[in-house]
C-alpha cells in the first residue's frame, strides 16, 4: 500500500511520465480500446478526437422527433465470449419482460436479478432475429430455408432449376476469384442469381464478379444450403446445441434505446477514469518523424489545434490516414494503393407511418400484428431501396408510440457525390416513398413523418486497389507507435464484435510492450476465428 501510495505521488508529481495516447474516432474501436487503457491501469493519458458531434461512429443511435433511428441495424452477438462479458458489465441483461414481451405474453429467457426495462434503461433486452427477404413481392426467410413455403413462393419451375443447381456446384466447384464465384460454390447459380447477385450489386454499385471472395468469406462464413441443412437438423437432433453460424443466429442482444446507448455508456465509463473525448475535432494531417507519429493537427471551430503523443490508434479510413501524412514522403505506389481504395456511401430514411400494407401471415405475434421483422431485404431488381428495418421489433422503447405507429428505416448504398446523395431531404424521401408505395409495402397517406441521415464511407470495399492492401499495411506497420483498428481503421467490413477486438488486442500489445502487429491485423481473417464456440 505504502509503495502503491509512492507511486501514485511520483505520477502526480511528474517524475513518472504518464504516456499519452491520441485515439483518433469515438467508435467501438476508439472506445473499447480507450476503455481498456485506463482500465486497472494509471499510466496513460488518453485522449480520443471525434469529428462528429456524438460518439458511436456507424453505431450511433440518432434521436429524432421522440423517435430512434438505429444506422444500418446492429445485432449484439458475439462468438468471442470477452466480447459479450464485456458488453454485459456495460448494460446487463434484461430480468423482467419487455414492453412488448409483457403485452404478447412472449417467453424470453431472463437474467435472475436482472433490470426491468419497464423501469430501468440501463438494460440489454434479449430480441428474436426475424430477417426475411422480399421478392417477388413474397417474403422468403433469410438466410433461405429449406421449406414448403419457400418452394412455394419460388414456383416449381424455380424450384427445379436451383436444385440441379445446386447439385452441380457440389460437384463443379468455381475457383473462388470473386465474391460471384465465392456465393455460386455454395449456393448453385440459380439460387446466387436469385438472393444475392442484385442484392450484392446494390450495395456495392459493382457486379459480384468483380469483387473480392474476401467479402463472402469474413460475412457469411461457412454459410452455404450445407450449413443450412445441418442447421436445420441440429434442430430436429439436438436443439438445445449452442452451435451455430454467425448469419444463422436466432436471438440477439439490443440496448433498450438502440446501439448508440451502449457506446454512450462505454463512453460515460472511460471519462469517469479520466479519459477525455473530443468530439467534432476532424483530424486533417499527421505529423511524422523517423519511424514515428509526433502528433495530429484538427480542425475546431474553425481553428486548428495540435495534439501531441506518445501513441497513436487510429479508426480514420486507411485512405484519409495516408492523405493526411502531407509532409511524409510517401512512396507513390503505397499513396496509389490507398487513394484507391474504394468505399460505399449510406443513406437512410426513417419514415413514421400509420401502419404498413404488409399482412403478418406467421406465427410471430406482434404489436399492432405488424410483420415480425428486424430487417427486411429488398431484393427487388427494378428499387434502389437494399434494407428495410423496422424499430418497432429491434426495440418498442426505439418509438414514441409502438402499438399506435410504425417506425421505419430505408436503407440506401449510395456513392457521396452521386445523384441520389445530393437530392434534398424532401426530394429524396418522396423518392424512398415511391419506391415502397411501387412495392405494396406502404400506403403514401399513411406517412406522418420523416428524417434523413447520410453517413459518409459506411463500407469499405474489396475491389480496385484492395487486393494490393497488404503493401499498405506493411508501410503503416513500420510506424512503431501507430495501431490502426476498427473497420475503416483496417478497411475490412467487421463487424462491431470484431472491430472491438482489434482495439483489444492493441492494447494488450502496448501494455505487453509487444512490437509485432500481427495479431490486430489478423481479427476476422481466417475461417475459424470468433466463429466458432469450443
């Protein structure tokens, strides 16, 4: 105690110098792993720059009107158990039902001694995943299952062709140079051409045969009809088996107001030991020298401010960080790389309704027996529209009035600068409004209300330059204290699970002194990792 005490006094007094650590976004990346710096530990000063005016990043919750908007839906599960641990210290799990599980006198499984959401807001409430695609004007379950009503809704004919399809992609296998080849593998041609060939296209504004496999193999891995069929008797065989694929999963967790409210906890948590969070401060260069990062320069109100550190972790998109290194003499090919690198842009509508014009014909009970779905895929070949979610079902505590009113969010992949992102607010909802009147989903007089989000880079992308990344990776590595994490902060589409553990693995290494970067570069990279409970 007497030499804790000591030490505590030479920190404060100066002798011992606290490192600094600059973190640059206030995402999950940024925040986990400003989080786990200063936890259990005094010997850093952190503090994180965000441009934008709340934390989250992609996984805010955005307020509006009384409602919530979640930015392109994020479900809580993880295959890593620190992960959930980790999310669950933060907001524990629900003990009582919801509003709606109350109401319907739907079963969820409760944490003894948990909060009452009905009373608490500090809480994870345990949702059913209920995702379904849309085509044909007929909902087919997702990921596609094996039965009568989905050969039903296909027609015999479809039906036919996609199991001799399927047949021959078990015997014909397709060098997997591309995200097409990677789907027709395990799907068999029919079925890719049906379910993700123009679903795919749409969120990338390229053709599957032109991107990457990568993309397929870190989204949907080991999803195939094969894992669908195993699935589907581990549940006649063993229902009480926990293994399962990550797309397969068929409950999740959700704060009570939506994604950004955990982030906003985390957030809360890592001031109180002491970090600072910055936020509309937009990092525009970094300063280098040697082999090492010296400091950053922002924009704030205007006027631009300088932050000097010992550390740096950066989740800015790999091609802003390189562009901003403006007094590096960056090699050409290495500047080419990262100036290519492409992203996809993202748009979203939260429309108020009335109600939808959608008829809920399953088993699933619901407030005001609207559709039980999370999200629903447009996989309609002549709408820009890709998702559709419905705030009703992620959480009734997203919406003013959940049994009254309809709350839901359009979801658009857009390119910044096209003609869609640069329709006014008005002009682009009564386009979204179009689309979904074209689709029998709505009805245009039962709109009450709107609002428009952009959200610039929501997507990095696997063509162009991005199959020489790994060039770029070995130059930015060379910068001994510069940690890049996240999903920009690497250019690989992780999910939030995952771009948490590449912030923890960054701060094992700094506080372990390791040198080698391999095992941050390495999350969501090969077949197994996070995937599979042992």
């Amino acid at each position: 105690l007497l030499l804790f005490s000591c030490f505590i006094n030479l920190i404060i007094n100066g002798i011992v110098k606290m490192k600094k650590v600059i973190i640059i976004g206030a995402g999950p990346a940024g925040l986990t792993a400003g989080y786990e710096l200063l936890k259990d530990n005094e010997e850093y000063e952190v503090v994180i720059l965000e441009e934008d005016k709340q934390v989250g990043g992609i996984s805010k919750t955005v307020r509006y009107n009384g409602n919530r908007m979640d930015i392109g839906g994020h479900r809580f599960f993880s295959k890593d158990e620190n992960v959930m641990k980790f999310w669950e210290d933060l907001m524990p799990i629900q003990g009582a039902p919801s509003y709606d599980d109350k109401k319907l006198n739907r079963e969820k499984p409760l944490k003894e001694g948990g909060p009452d959401p009905d009373k608490e807001d500090k809480v994870m409430l345990v949702r059913d995943r209920v995702s379904r695609i849309y085509y044909l004007k007929k909902f087919f379950d997702y990921p596609v299952s094996l039965k009568l009503e989905t050969f039903t809704n296909m027609g015999l004919v479809r039906t036919i062709k996609s199991g001799f399809s399927y047949l021959k992609s078990i015997f014909v296998k397709k060098e997997e140079t591309s995200l097409e080849n990677f789907y027709i593998n395990r799907f068999g041609k029919v079925l890719y051409g049906m379910f993700f060939e123009k679903y795919t296209e749409k969120l990338w504004g390229r053709h599957p045969s032109v991107i990457s496999a990568d993309w397929g193999s870190q989204r949907v891995k080991g999803l195939s009809i094969t894992a669908v069929i195993k699935d589907m008797f581990r549940k006649i065989f063993n229902p009480k088996s926990k293994k399962v694929e990550t797309s397969l999963i068929e409950q999740f967790w959700y704060p009570k107001y939506g994604p950004g409210q955990l982030w906003e906890t985390l957030a809360d948590e890592f001031e109180k030991k002491g970090g600072k969070i910055l936020k509309e401060h937009s990092v525009q260069k970094i300063n280098i020298e040697g082999n090492k990062i010296v400091s950053v320069e922002c924009v704030h109100d205007g006027k631009i401010e300088v932050f000097s550190g010992d550390i740096f972790i950066s989740s800015m998109p790999l091609k802003d960080l390189v562009e901003d290194m403006k007094e590096e003499v960056v090699p050409e090919d290495i500047k080419k790389i990262a100036t290519g690198l492409p992203y996809r842009d993202f748009m979203t509508v939260g429309l108020l309704l009335k109600k939808l014009d959608l008829k809920n014909k399953t088993k699933i009970q619901t407030l005001g027996n609207i559709v039980p779905d999370c999200w629903i895929y447009v996989q309609e070949p002549d709408v820009k529209l890709g998702r559709i979610q419905i705030f009703n079902n992620w959480s009734p505590y997203m919406v003013s009035k959940p049994e009254e009113q309809v709350w839901i969010g359009l979801e658009y992949f857009c390119n910044e600068g096209d003609e869609y992102w640069n329709m006014s607010d008005e002009e682009f909802t009564k386009f979204a409004i179009k689309e979904l009147v074209s689709m029998g989903i709505i009805e245009e007089n039962d709109v009450l209300d709107s609002h428009r989000e952009r959200v610039k880079k929501a997507y990095p992308a696997y063509f162009d330059t991005y199959d020489e990344i790994d060039k770029l990776i070995a130059y930015l590595n060379e910068f001994d204290n510069l940690y890049c994490v996240g999903r920009n902060g690497q250019h690989r589409y992780n999910n939030m699970d995952h771009s948490m553990v590449t912030a923890m693995e960054t701060v094992k290494n700094i506080k372990n002194n390791v040198t080698t970067k391999d095992n941050i570069w390495k999350v969501n990279t090969e077949k197994e990792y996070h995937e599979v409970k042992k």
